[in-house]
C-alpha cells in the first residue's frame, strides 16, 4: 500500500523521543529546530511530502510508533480512514480471485 497521509510537525517536538537520530539529508543545511518535517502513515519522516527522497528517520519501532501516537498525537483523520480500508477490501479481493483462479486449474 503506498502512502497516503502525511502530517507536520516542528522538527523540536520530534526530537524529543528518546532514540531520535537524524539521518543526514543530502543537499540541506544543518536542520534546525524550527524546521517542519512530516511523519508519513508509516511512521517515517520526510523533509517533503512531494519531493522523492528527503528520510529524516526510518527506524520505525513500536516504542517510536507509541511517540508518535501518544506524544505527538499521530493519527489518520476519521475521515480518511476510508482510503486505507478501501485498499484493504481491494487486496482481500484480488487475493481470492488468485485463489479461485488457481482452483480452478487444478
């Protein structure tokens, strides 16, 4: 599933977590508290949410996951939870049409 949401954040409050260790990014100055970042849906950290590349931080754990849900208070809005179940369904769907497709040629 590709990524769909995304929210900002002050570079200061992401540095708060206790095993926070920023990736260099290439091309960008020393990164400075002020600076916004965005925690995409799978937990990573960009410097954009439109340019390709940019991964402030990747190592996603449970404990950095329990940060961002309970310190920062990350969460997909109600009203874009859709999407994800949508492709839940989607996957669910194409998952049994290969099982019945393999079925029947047995």
């Amino acid at each position: 599933m590709g990524k769909k949401y995304c929210k900002a954040y002050y570079l200061k409050d992401i540095r708060k977590f206790t095993d926070w260790q920023e990736n260099p990014v290439e091309g960008s100055d020393k990164s400075s508290d002020d600076d916004i970042v965005y925690v995409w849906d799978d937990f990573t950290v960009v410097k954009s949410p439109v340019l390709s590349g940019g991964v402030v931080f990747d190592r996603v754990t449970p404990e950095w996951k329990n940060f961002c849900q309970t310190t920062l208070q990350f969460a997909i809005p109600e009203d874009l939870r859709y999407a994800y179940e949508d492709g839940k369904e989607e996957q669910s769907s194409s998952e049994s049409i290969v099982r019945e497709a393999s079925k029947a040629s047995l």
